[in-house]
C-alpha cells in the first residue's frame, strides 16, 4: 500500500513543481544575486597586502569556534609567578563577567538549535477519539482518528542557508566575546597584581626613608642641644620627617586601593588586605610581533567584528530571499475507525499540499527589510575596518612606547647608581664637617626621588608589555616565540 501511495505521491508533485516553476518566471536567476555583499575595501583592507591572509578561508572555520583548553598563563606569558597563576586560575572559574558571556555563548548555542528546528522537517502526530449521541435514538456514536501532519520547507533561494548561516555565526562571536573576555581578565589581573607589588615596594622604600629621616632628626636635635646645631636646622629636619609620614599615609592607602581592585577582578570580597608575592618578572623580548596582517586572525576581538561582518552579509542574502515565493510540501496522512480496534485495519487515507505563498502588496516593506539590511551591513564594515585600524595604531604605539621605556630604565638606573654614590659621598663630608645638613636632606631627597621614578618606570613596563601581548592577539602556538 505504502508502494502505490510513494507513486502516487511522485505523479502528483512532478506537475505541482512544474506549476510552481511556470508561475515564478525569472525567479530561477535569483541564486546568483545571494552571493556576498561584502565591499572589497571589508575583504581585502589596504593593510600590508603582502602578507594578506585569505581571508575568505576563514569563514568556514568561523562559523564554529571550539574553545580548547589551554594552559594557563599570565598577561606577560610566562609561568613562573605560582601564586598569580593560581589567582588567575580562580578568576577564570569564579568571575562575574565570564560567568555572563558563558550563558551568552550557551543562549547561542541553544538558538542555533531553535532555528534549525524551525527550518527543518517537521512532523505532529495527533489522535482524536470522540462519542456522540443523536438526539432521535439512544445509539451512541464512537469514532477514533489518528493522524499524521508533516511539512517541510523548500529552500529554492536560499534563505534557510542563510539564516542557519547567521546563526552558526553568531555563536561563533559569542564564543570569540568570552575569548577576548577571557584574555582580557587575565591581562588586568596581572597588571593589578604587579601594581599590588610594586605599591608595596614604594611604601617599604617610604619606611625606610621615614626611618632615615628620623636618625638624622635624633641627630640634629642632639647636636642642637650642644650647641653645634642650629635651630633651622632642626626645623628642616621635622620638616622632612613629616611630609615623609605623610607620603606613607597616601602609600598605605594607594596599597589598600590597589589590593581591592585586584580582589574584585578575582571575585574576591574587597578588604584590601591580600598577600601578594613581591617578586618581580624579568621583562625579555620573548614574544613575537609577527606582520601587521596577522591581527586578523590572532585577536579574537577582531575575528568578532568580522564575524558580525558575516552574519549581517547571510541577513542581507535571507532578506533578499524573502521578497520572492514561498513554497512549502505539506502532507496528512490518517487512520479513522468507529472501533479502536479496527484503527489499523482501514486504507490509509492521504493528502499532498504544496503551498505558494507571495504576498501581492506589502507597501514595500520587504523591499524595506532588504534595504536596511544592506545598510546594517556597510555599518559593521566600518566598525570593523575602524577596529582594525585602531588595532594597528595601538600595536604600534606601545611598541614605540615599550622602546622608550627600555632606553628611560637604562638611563635611570644609572642615575640611581650615581645618586647612591652621592649619598654616600655627602654623608662622609657631613661627619667630617665640610657639608651641612641642608645638603644631606637635598641628597637623600634625590635619592629617594630616583628610586621611585626607577619604581614607577619598571611599572610601566609591565603594563606596556601586557597590553602590547594583548594587543598582539593569540598567535599559532606553532610559530616560534621571538622577538622581531
């Protein structure tokens, strides 16, 4: 039985096909014109095009990013700092943030299933039983139905690629978001554990100043009161001593902000009291600058603009689509019996539909759609090319600044030598009486001065270089780690 109705099923839908066919002249043209509305300029951007990836081979391997684990590493890409390592590793387990993106790429996840569902073969089993009574006699009438409704799509232009398209696009940004996301908690947590550290190191180089100025306070106080001293002198030295105890109020408090910073990006409760190790990292020139066209595929904030590039250019091809006809194969196929028993004992009846649908006036609304589609997507090309233009900007910039700080380290760190040799130097003449005691305070202060600034500079230049890696993006593990 199934065998007559399979035949019966293909003499009726080859003249259906061919209605729809007759009734749709020049519609069979409209495959080439979904092919991609990308400018050239978004493509191929003018950008060292000697080195221009093929970027349309990376389409396919966007549309599904697989997020693979990895191990874990610091802002500067070493290992070494066990106890940051440990601290970014309870951060990516725990923070708020990622938490979030994580439900947004698990959202995605679940609508690409949604719409492709949507868009497939479906079927709806329904069984109705009913009992009625006639008004004229007592017989009681019984009737069970069983029925089988199917449908299923036919994708002539199209729009359902399109749209499945979109939607394997845009869990792929929601996966690239919680990548950049990821990198990103992890660059700020390094930065705001060597700022914990060295925010220490210039309270302990308060301390020990303050330490300093308060011996050579019992110094001069104690030669006043001998007479070899004058009492401008001794109110120099309280001077100093002061805005010394000041200075270590405002450490102590910087120490405090910092510690609390570091503890919210760890999704720690901010006390402001966190042990941190106070080693410091050893800053080579490990890490490889590749060539400018590498961004595009190295930082996943990038490969997430054009990932958005794509999914408007599949919007811009469904909407296209949706201005021509619809047509749809729907079947019915049914079992109806006075019996329950006799159900399956009955001919199969059945029913084919194919449905046309386009409709006649819509006040230009698809053609609306269409539009707006095309101008959404000429504005993520110009967000991405934007992105990409910065993104080389702030590449360069922080390889210029990373230089200059290299050449400010060499530079001060000899000046903190002659200082100490100052300091050293001025000391000898004070206990031998040639120099007074304005001069040590000058000398100490300069000191003190200098070491700070050498404090602050190798700051500096652990964030450059966690923002100059992040800026870098992800490189192919496979390529070697050197400096260019």
């Amino acid at each position: 039985m199934l065998k007559s109705v399979y035949s019966q099923c293909q003499s009726y839908l080859a003249p259906s096909l061919l209605c729809c066919l007759v009734v749709l002249p020049g519609c069979a043209v409209t495959g080439k014109n979904l092919a991609s509305s990308i400018s050239d300029e978004a493509l191929q951007p003018v950008i060292a095009t000697e080195f221009q990836p093929p970027l349309n081979a990376s389409v396919k391997a966007a549309e599904l990013v697989v997020n693979q684990e990895k191990p874990i590493i610091d802002g500067l890409q070493q290992t070494d700092n066990a106890a940051l390592i440990t601290a970014i590793s309870f951060a990516l387990g725990n923070n708020h943030r990622l938490e979030e993106l994580n439900a947004v790429v698990i959202q995605a996840k679940q609508q690409l299933i949604i719409t492709q569902a949507e868009q497939g073969f479906s079927a709806k089993l329904n069984n109705t039983n009913s009992l009625t009574k006639n008004a004229n006699n007592s017989a009681i009438n019984k009737n069970f139905d069983l029925s089988l409704n199917t449908s299923l799509p036919i994708d002539l232009w199209g729009a359902i690629q399109a749209s499945n398209k979109a939607a394997r696009i845009q869990l792929a940004i929601a996966q690239s978001d919680l990548k950049q996301s990821r990198r990103e908690l992890i660059s700020k947590i390094t930065s705001a554990w060597y700022q914990v550290v060295f925010n220490k190191k210039y309270l302990v180089l308060g301390i020990a100043q303050e330490k300093n100025i308060e011996d050579q306070l019992a110094a001069v106080e104690s030669a006043y009161r001998q007479g070899l001293k004058q009492s401008l002198d001794v109110y120099l030295a309280r001077e100093n001593l002061e805005t010394a105890l000041s200075r270590n109020v405002q450490r102590r408090q910087n120490v405090a902000d910092v510690t609390r910073d570091l503890q919210q990006l760890l999704a720690r409760y901010p006390s402001g009291n966190l042990i941190a190790s106070d080693s410091s990292p050893i800053i080579d020139n490990n890490y490889r600058l590749g060539v400018p066209a590498e961004l595009l595929q190295a930082r996943a904030d990038l490969n997430s603009r054009w990932l958005a590039v794509l999914k408007e250019d599949s919007n811009v091809a469904n909407q296209y689509a949706a201005q021509f006809p619809q047509l749809t194969l729907s079947g019915n196929f049914s079992l109806t019996a006075a019996r329950l028993g006799d159900l399956f004992k009955q001919n199969l009846a059945w029913s084919l539909i194919t449905g046309l649908s386009q409709p006649l006036f819509d006040n230009g609304r698809k053609k609306a759609l269409y539009d707006q589609a095309k101008a959404k997507l000429i504005e993520r090309e110009q967000q991405y090319l934007q992105a990409l233009h910065s993104a080389f900007k702030q590449v360069e910039r922080l390889i210029a600044a990373e230089q200059s700080y290299q050449q400010q380290n060499i530079l001060n760190t000899k000046a903190v030598k002659h200082a100490e040799l100052s300091k050293t130097q001025v000391s000898i003449q004070y206990q031998n009486g040639i120099a007074d005691y304005q001069q040590v305070l000058t000398i100490q202060s300069r000191l003190f001065d200098r070491q700070q600034a050498l404090l602050e500079l190798k700051m500096q230049m652990i964030a450059t270089r966690v923002d100059l890696l992040l800026a870098l993006g992800e490189h192919n593990p496979n390529y070697p780690i050197q400096a260019n």
